[in-house]
C-alpha cells in the first residue's frame, strides 16, 4: 500500500499494467454544481475519487472521424489492486480532429502489477506481435464474442493486488473476498458529514433490523416484494468497498456462479467517461470504443439482457440536467454523452437494461429519486466480518487472533475498521509490529496507528534502494504541505502545478514509492499531465498535521494564521504549541461539516512526546519540545463546556483520547455504575461525557432511562424530561427506548418527537407505557411518524391517558406514506369505541403498515368490533396479530370477528379474548371460522371466559378437521 498515488494523463502507446482497487473509493466531498438543474445548491466539487483502475480494456485513441470499423483490441490481462487510481477533476478538452480508430495494444499477462518497472520495459521491447481476428478467437460462431466478452472481464477482475509489490504477489479476488454488509436504504439523500462521523453512525446501526442484501442479490426483490428493480444506486463511504462489490459481482458473473440471465456487463466508470465529456456519440459508438468486442455482435438486441454499470457518480463532470427535455431512444443516434447517460438512466434509452450507480453520500442525490428503484448502502465491515477479513489477510492464525484480540477493546480502532481501507492499514502496521517482538508500544490510537503505517511505507521505500537520493527530512514536509493546502480547499485530487507549487518535482515524487506511486494509465491518449491523490483521505489528513506541527516546531511558522490578513495576523500568533493547539480546535469547531475533525485529532496526538520519538527515526532533524498538554486539554474541556453541538463534543473527547486523557470519562462512568444521574450534580463539561460513553459502549442497543433515574426524586433532582433532553443523542443512536413508568410528560414526548425526525435516528422501538403523555404527547410522537426520515416499528402508548384525540393523531400518522409503523400497542387506555373506529379506518389504508395491534381494557364494546370486523375484511389490511381482552365483546362480538375469519382477505393469526364474556355460543362461531379454508388462525386465547364443557367440546373437535389451522388454544 502507498500512501500517493499518480495517475498518467499522457503516454505513448506501450500496453498497461492495470490494477484495480480494494482501497478508498473517495472522490468529491460536494458534487460538483449541474448546470442548468434546479436541485438545491452545494459547493463546487474540487476533489475526485482514487477509484480503482478497473476498466475497460485500452480504449482508442479519439481522432476527429469515426471510423467503427477496426479490429478490437486484444484482451488485457490484468490484476485487481488494493491500490487506487485517481481519476481527473477536470478533464482537457479533447482535440477537435480525433478519430475513433483503435490502436494495436500488446498482450498482457494476468495479475502483473503495474508498479514492475521490469514489467513495463519487457513489454515495451515486445512490439513485433499484431493481434489478428485468429488471436481474438474471433469466428462465425454468433456465441464466441460473447465467450470471449465475458473472459476478457473474468481476466480483468480475478486479481488482487494488496500492498506493494514488495509484500506479496497478487492474490485472487475470491481468495481474500469478504462480504460486507450491504443493506437496502430509505433513501439516496445527500450527507456533507465528515465520513468519519458517518462511520461512527454506521458501526451502531449494524446491530439494528434491517435485512442484509447480498452484493449477487441487488437486482432481486427482497422476501415479500414484487416491485421490478431496473436501476440501483449504491451509496457508501469513502474506501468502505463499493468498488470491490462491482468487482466481485462481475466476477461472480464472468465465472458462471451469479446472475446468468444478463447476458452482458458494462462497467463504465464515470472517471472514464468525464474524458468524452465534450464529444458526441452514439451509445454504440461508446461500446465500441470501450468494449471492442462488441463491434463482433449486437449487444442492444431484444436477445440481450443487459447491465450497465456506472461506479463513482460522486466523480461525474458531466452536467447530469435531468429537467431537460431532450429524448433519445436509438442507440445508434450521436449525442452529447451526458445526454446519452440520462437517457439510459430515466429509461427512454434501452428500457429493458439494468442500471447499476454506485456514489458516495455527498453526490448520492445527482440523480432524481424518481429514477432509482432500490437504494442500497455498502455499510462497509460489521465486527464478524472484520474479524473474518483479518483471519483471511494475515496466514498466520494464531497472529490474526492476537491482532483482532488487541483491536476489539479499542473502541475507536475498532470501529474504524468498518472500513476496508483501515482494515489494510491496522493489518500492515499489527502485523509487522506483533511478529518482530519490536520493543515498541503496539498502537492504540489513530495517531500511532498512522504514524507506525507512515514510519513502514518509508522504509519499504528504503530497502527498494533508489538511486535518486530523495531524503525522507525533505520529501515528508512537502507531501504534508500538500496534503494540508489541498485539505483546506477541500481537494482530494491536485497536478503537477499543485505538486510544483509545494516543491515537488513530479519525478521525484513518483520516485519516492514507498509514499508515492505512479501507477501510469493511457486515457483516450488525450491527457497532456499527470493527477496525484493520496491513497484515503485519512491519509491525507494526517500528513497535513504532520506538515502543520513540523512548520511550527522547525520554521515557527503558524500556517493556520496564513488565511488571515497582515493586519490582523500579529493579534493571532502562536508562541507556544498549546496555543497553535487552540487554534486548530476554535477552526476544528468553526466547520460545518466537520472536514477538519481527524485532522485535529491527529495534530493533537502527533504533539505527544511518545510520538516525536516515532518520527525522530524518520525526521532526524525534529528538535525535543518541552510541550505541556494539560493547558490543550483544559482547553479543550472548556470548548466542550461551551459547545451546545453533540456530534462536536464527541470529537473533542476523541481528542483527549488522543492526548492520553480520561479524566472526564472515569468521572462519568462512576455515575453511571452508581445509577441516580438525575440526583447527580454534573457540570455542563461532565454531560458532554456521559453522552460520549454511552455512544462509545460496547453494547449501544437498548436505552433504558429508568437506570438513570433515582426513585426518590426531590425538587433538587433533575426531571425525566429534562434528563431525557440531556441524553437524547444516546436515545436517537439507540435501536430501542425504553420510558416505562418513568415520569415522561408531553415535554419529554417533543424531545423524542425531534429525535424521532433526526436524519441520524436509528430508533426501531419505542415503550413510552406508564407515563403522563396523555393526547398532547402522542400528538408530537404522531407527527414524528409522518416524517420520512422516522424508522420506528414499534411503539407502546400503554396506559398513557390516551383518548379517541390520540387516536385521531395516530390513524393520520398510520395513513401517511413515510410511517413504519407495525406494532401499536394502546392498552388500558380510554379510547372507546370512537378511539377504534379511527385506528380501523387506517387499518383500512393500502399505506397502513400495521401488523400488530393491542386493544386489551380499552372500553370497547360490539360496536368497536363491528368495526374491527370490517377492517379485517379489507383488502388492504395487513394486521396479523389483534389482542382485545378485559373488552365487553361478549358473544354478539365473536360472532363479528368470526365472520372476519372466514373472508379471504383475512390475514389475522393471533387473537387473544380474555376475559371477554365469551359463552358456547361465541366458540360455536369460533368453530364456524376456524373450520374455513379462508382461516389464517394459528393461536387463539380464551382464557378467563365462561366457555364451559360445551365450549371446550366444540373447539376441541376441530382438531381432525384437515382445514384446521390452530397451533395454540388456551
């Protein structure tokens, strides 16, 4: 693995050493502006993803005419590489006379890595051979281009390259594969978090419900679906693995093993098509340039089933306008590309072929909603699969169990490891330093984690033994002058001025290999430089801090101050290294997005003196600080007192985690252990830490408030409600809630009711029974469920002093299209029969969702049932479990729900009647449904009722009826 990457913009025409990425797929931050789109606006992209370079085969070089009607290329042997190619931010002009004539490429044999320069000469010396249709396999037979097709991407993907050349050989993808957790989405909406914060998110929500699709499965309907899936939009993270998905399902497919009804794949990166950006095509044209087999066959006939496979929307620089009105629907008409892509995507081109989209977060919504028909989030590793991965990346068993051993009671690390890209770099640094019995101290914090990856990407430099002496005291500075300038514009992406600008000579950079890698790519023959990123963004961050603290330390230079003006510059300056710590906090909290947050992390833990001495073997020159961190820290716990923002005051607890801090934590965490946080006196620095412990702990599943409340409150103890408004991040991070008896008034209901709409909210399940809400809570609890970014399943109102007004809310909640809702219980509360009516009326509702509905004492009487009764007969209801016991339904009741039994659309299983009054006469009617092939019945309760013998005899015959269903009588 390297940390920098070069992308080649211009070469002659020797074959290429392809190699596609396992590491970060990270492109753009912000997506880049659609001209002429009336969708919100959001900063100008600047930064483009190191996607993997993983391809077409070489594509031609443009020319002016064209001419389709060359021989194709040879098949590219090549290897998928955990390294990652860059694409272009923004792509040259192509030349206005270019040609679509296709040059003659030399084979290439599988799995050689790009970075053998041995390689590259020998197959520069190899020019004598031509491919003629003979080589190809080209025949009459109408099925071999399409053998040839599939073996030709099966060549492409069936490689992994993990690590430099110096660390092993490429291995096979299906090898080292470990499946991530890919789940189905609400929505592709867009994210300007810092995907760090995004991660931290996505670590707790792998212990929630929702169902795993597998990468083979995405195109099928989930159990219980029946809705047509055309295209799928993909999102993830920076590095979480969405490109190595693509890769495997075409590999899958190439081999034979998944998704043998397409008949073929076009994977067309949308870092490749930014270069036709100016040119009008044909789709055909398109196909033939990067697929040159096709020109033997015709891929858009009604013969094909088709996949077309675009990866990294977040890298498109293309002006997606989908309000323009302009159709296109023959594949062989010329058009501006991007027209040709929002053609195929709506579906006026090619109607019948699938359309996969893969993205980032901020770019997710570039493409209409109303376009995508399943939404999938790539959620990256959940801890099995962490610990899978390990085991499968290092040989050694017993040394992968002690590195997960060690990683697994970091927290941090840990969850960071959702990311595949992290992933690779704990196994790299654990790995060397847990098999040389180095003397060192094994990493626990991201700062050492980094710096020990820093410390072994240069030494590998070391033992290739360059000739060009480049010296790591002058190459590590100017790399994080980069890193940092570029951070701050918010670029991932730079050239060879930005490289000139810092003091960086392109050939010394791509020298310097154990940081910085030209891995050398033809595009279209149409690039006139070279494109340089580092391998993550965390890289990149943590190079800017290293650059920031050596200015400091070496230059006693504030590079933070530069933006400010002369005038004002010398009111700012840092004498001491606590103060340029300040600095970087006051900006850290001054970002919207928190783009600055690892960077901050990383400043502060590079100050201690345990990490200077890391660097002082890579940096000779690093002078000794007398550094104090106490006043940082006091700082910073003054910054967590005054900040209001949750998500801020985690990071600045990350950062005292960083400077060997705790104190705050095991204040709190004696709280915690005692019970009674209402009766505790915490200070605003101390409640900041409670919520950070509480996210940070092992187990974030179930939240209880009754284990923080004390049972002898007195007017000088804090109110449920305002304890529950203190800890409402733990509550919206929790799958599962619990309020029973806990004193929660409608003040508290509106302070679940925001957490409930929180974009971040991860609740499932909701028990506010036993408590004061009465109808003005349950009014904002309603109001929550409308709202689409609300997820909860389940909520329990019992005993809240609910009336038919609650229930009015509820059935318009119900009714809307956003609610989730599936199980409501509203038990011993008065709502009626009017209450009921209401609830049935959205039983009744084709958006109503509701499978389970609790009724026990609730006053209701035959009328209420005659209700119920209706609305089990309706078509649209899905309720399957009904409890109406301790109600005065008596027999004239049964017999209404036993009518409902016997209709087919009747999906009623469970039903409890305790204590209802019910008589013989009621079961004969029992007896009547339960004998029906229309009964869906499987557990029946009707106990505390005076059935008597009679009662008993004649539900009990049943039991040799071959329609009877029943599983549970009691």
């Amino acid at each position: 693995m390297h940390l920098l990457c070069s992308h080649s913009l211009h070469r002659p025409d020797p074959p290429e050493l392809s190699c596609v990425s396992m590491k970060s797929d990270r492109s753009i931050d912000h997506p880049p502006k659609l001209s002429g789109h009336s969708r919100k606006s959001r900063p100008e992209p600047s930064c483009v993803s190191m996607k993997s370079d993983r391809s077409m085969d070489h594509p031609p070089k443009l020319n002016g005419h064209t001419d389709l009607g060359l021989r194709p290329d040879p098949p590219e042997l090549s290897c998928v590489s955990m390294k990652s190619d860059p694409s272009i931010d923004h792509p040259p002009k192509l030349s206005g006379d270019s040609d679509l004539g296709l040059r003659q490429n030399l084979p290439e044999s599988s799995c050689v890595s790009k970075k053998s320069e041995q390689s590259v000469d020998a197959l520069h010396n190899f020019s004598g051979h031509i491919w003629g249709q003979s080589d190809l396999g080209l025949s009459h037979d109408p099925a071999e281009p399409l053998k040839t097709f599939r073996s030709n991407l099966k060549k492409k993907f069936e490689c992994l390259c993990e690590g430099t050349a110096r660390q092993g050989n490429p291995t096979l993808l299906n090898e080292i594969y470990t499946e991530l957790y890919i789940t189905e989405s609400e929505s592709g909406e867009i994210n300007n978090e810092h995907e760090v914060r995004q991660i931290e998110t996505q670590s707790r929500r792998a212990a929630t419900e929702d169902t795993p699709i597998k990468c083979s499965d995405i195109f099928r309907p989930l159990p219980g679906q029946d809705k047509a899936i055309r295209t799928v939009l993909t999102k993830g993270v920076a590095g979480i693995g969405k490109t190595v998905s693509v890769q495997k399902f075409i590999l899958d497919w190439a081999e034979g093993k998944e998704n043998q009804d397409i008949q073929l794949i076009f994977p067309l990166p949308f870092r490749e098509i930014n270069l036709m950006k100016d040119k009008t095509l044909s789709l055909l044209n398109v196909m033939h340039i990067f697929f040159p087999e096709t020109n033997e066959m015709k891929p858009f006939n009604d013969e094909y089933k088709v996949l077309f496979i675009f990866d990294g929307l977040d890298e498109c620089r293309l002006p997606l306008n989908f309000d323009s009105n302009e159709t296109l629907q023959d594949v062989t008409k010329e058009t501006s590309v991007d027209m040709l892509l929002m053609n195929l995507i709506v579906g006026n081109l090619l109607p019948s072929a699938l359309i996969w989209i893969t993205s980032r977060p901020a770019a997710a919504d570039l493409v209409p909603s109303e376009c995508i028909h399943r939404v999938t989030e790539v959620r990256g590793f959940n801890d099995p699969q962490k610990e899978e991965y390990f085991r499968k990346r290092i040989s050694d068993q017993s040394l992968a169990n002690r590195i997960i051993s060690h990683l697994k009671p970091s927290r941090s690390l840990f969850i960071m490891c959702h990311i595949l890209v992290f992933c690779s770099i704990s196994a790299t640094v654990l790995e060397k330093m847990m098999s040389e019995a180095e003397s060192g101290e094994i990493p626990k914090t991201l700062t050492q984690m980094y710096t020990h990856f820093l410390i072994i990407q240069t030494n590998i430099k070391h033992e290739k033994g360059y000739e060009k002496n480049v010296k790591d005291e002058d190459m590590i500075p100017k790399l994080g002058n980069l890193a940092f300038k570029q951070l701050v514009k918010g670029n991932l992406i730079f050239y060879e001025e930005d490289l000139r600008e810092c003091g960086i000579d392109e050939t010394e950079a791509s020298v310097y290999s154990g940081l910085c890698t030209q891995i050398f790519r033809e595009e279209l023959g149409l690039y006139h430089g070279k494109v340089f990123c580092f391998v993550h963004l965390s890289i990149q961050e943590h190079l800017a801090a290293l650059y920031v603290l050596l200015s400091f330390l070496l230059d006693k230079k504030d590079v933070l101050n530069e933006k400010l003006s002369s005038k004002h510059a010398h009111e700012f300056t840092c004498h001491t290294i606590s103060d340029l710590h300040q600095r970087a906090v006051d900006k850290a909290l001054q970002s919207k997005n928190g783009h600055l947050d690892l960077f901050l992390r990383f400043l502060l833990g590079l100050s201690l003196e345990s990490n200077q001495m890391l660097l002082k073997g890579l940096l000779t020159h690093i002078i000794n600080i007398s550094y104090k961190e106490e006043k940082t820290i006091e700082y910073i716990k003054t910054r967590i007192r005054m900040n209001r923002s949750p998500e801020k005051s985690i990071n600045l607890f990350h950062c005292l985690k960083e400077l060997g801090d705790q104190s705050l934590v095991s204040e709190v965490q004696k709280y915690l252990s005692s019970g009674g946080l209402s009766r505790a006196r915490l200070s605003s620095t101390q409640w900041p830490a409670v919520v950070f412990v509480l996210l940070t702990s092992e187990q974030l599943d179930q939240f209880d408030l009754s284990k923080y409340i004390s049972r002898e409150q007195n007017q000088n103890h804090m109110t449920p409600d305002k304890l529950l408004l203190k800890l409402l991040p733990v509550i919206e991070a929790s799958r599962s809630a619990e309020f029973y008896n806990c004193g929660v008034t409608d003040e508290g209901c509106a302070a679940l009711s925001s957490a409930l709409r929180s974009n971040s909210s991860q609740l499932r399940e909701l028990n506010l029974s036993v408590n004061n809400a009465k109808d003005a809570g349950v009014k904002l609890i309603s109001d929550a469920l409308k709202d689409p970014h609300c997820k909860l399943e389940k909520l329990r109102l019992r005993d809240c002093g609910l009336t038919d007004e609650g229930c009015s809310a509820l059935s318009s909640a119900l009714r809307s299209n956003s609610s989730q809702l599936r199980e409501l219980d509203l038990s011993v509360n008065e709502v009626g029969d009017s209450g009921v009516k209401l609830i049935t009326d959205a039983l009744k509702d084709p958006r109503c969702k509701l499978e389970i509905l609790r009724l026990y004492k609730c006053g209701v009487t035959a009328e209420g049932f005659a209700a119920l009764s209706s609305a089990l007969r309706s078509n649209s209801s899905q309720l399957r479990e009904l409890d109406l016991s301790v109600n005065t339904i008596e027999d004239a009741g049964v017999k209404l729900l036993s009518e409902a039994l016997k209709d087919p659309h009747c999906k009623l299983e469970k039903l409890r009647l305790r204590y209802c009054g019910v008589t013989a006469e009621g079961c004969a009617a029992l007896r009547s449904a339960l004998r029906s092939k229309s009964s869906q019945l499987r557990e029946l309760d009707l106990s505390g009722n005076n059935v008597g013998d009679a009662g008993v005899k004649l539900l009990s015959a049943l039991k040799n009826n071959p329609r009877y269903k029943l599983e549970t009588l009691e």
